[in-house]
C-alpha cells in the first residue's frame, strides 16, 4: 500500500506564498533540493491542483542544458513519475504522464493508495486541504524556511485538528529546517 505524502516548503509563519503570491524566498538551495531529490525517487504518482501544476510544468520544459546536476535530476524524477492534475477550468494537460481529473474524489484516491506500488505525493496547499481534511494524508514533510512573511497563502488549511508523531527533522547550513511527520500508530 502506497503512502500519501504532503510535502511543502514553508515560511516559518505557515505559508508558501506571501500575501502578493511571491514564493521566490522558498527557492531551495543545492543542498536542500538534493535532499529533495532522494525524498522523491519513491513517489510514483503526483497530485496536483491546476496551479501547482503550471508551476512544476516547468521541469517538462526546456533549459536543462543550464541546470544544475541537482536540479536534472529532480527533473528525470520528476519526468518519469505519473502526473494528476484536479481542476475545473484547465482545459488539457501539455505534459507527458499526465492525466486531468475534474473533481478531487477522496474515495479514488484511497483505491490508488492500496492499489499502488509506489507512494503518492500530494502538491500545493489548495489540493492538499482536501487530501488533509478527507483524513488520506499519511505524512507531512515540511521545509521551513528562515523567514516570517505576514501572511498569504496556508501550507495547511484552517479547520482541522491532527495528532501527529514528529518521525525525522534534518538541519540545513541555510537554515532551512526538515521536519517529517507521521499519523500515530
């Protein structure tokens, strides 16, 4: 059975964009996304919202000539794992392993988490409220950032309450604080 994996990078304050929608502070550095890269090799399914979405399609895109091996790396991960986007208003998807759903049904998702071998990670703070508040989300990994914005968008939404074990945390010379959380038991 597969794991539902909710990993954010994060302002210390809880969000993952400021209240203007800038998220250029939470840009990781080499050594934070290489330890990204080895947190995403066994995540085989993708789950986004329209807008997290059209962020990542960047990795399917051109300009690996100029990456860093870091970054082609997360982008070979990222090319061969299989995408679903949940939105209303997008009309067609534009990358390769990618399918479009139109509603978020937390029933399907329990099927793919039992009926897949690899784990399933679920991106953006909009889609993930829905995963989170549906009770699918089996682990939390978050990336906080040293830095307070004031406000803007949530990494976790308002209205729930979840008892979690704290399973990891990792220190990086940035700053940045890992911190993997589990469901009890």
């Amino acid at each position: 059975m597969a794991r539902l994996i909710y990993s954010m990078i994060t302002s210390l304050d809880g969000y993952v964009a400021d209240d203007s929608g800038a998220f250029e502070w939470a840009a990781p550095d080499e050594q934070v996304h290489a330890f990204v890269n080895d947190l995403e090799r066994p995540i085989g399914t993708y789950l986004y919202g329209r807008r997290m979405y059209e962020t990542m399609q960047y990795w399917e895109g051109e300009g690996a000539e100029r990456e860093s091996p870091v970054s082609l790396d997360f982008r070979q991960l990222w090319q061969a794992a299989d995408k679903i986007v949940y939105s209303s208003s997008l009309k067609a998807v534009t990358t390769n392993r990618t399918r479009l759903a139109r509603k978020f049904d937390p029933d399907e998702i329990r099927e793919l988490k039992r009926t897949s071998d690899q784990d399933i990670s679920v991106g953006g703070p909009a889609l993930a409220a829905h995963a989170i508040r549906a009770g699918l989300v089996d682990e939390y990994h978050l990336f906080v950032n040293p830095i307070v914005v004031g406000g803007g968008n949530q990494a976790i939404p308002d209205g729930v309450r979840i008892a979690l074990e704290l399973a990891d945390e990792r220190r990086f010379r940035g700053g940045v604080v890992y911190l993997r959380y589990v469901q009890p038991g």
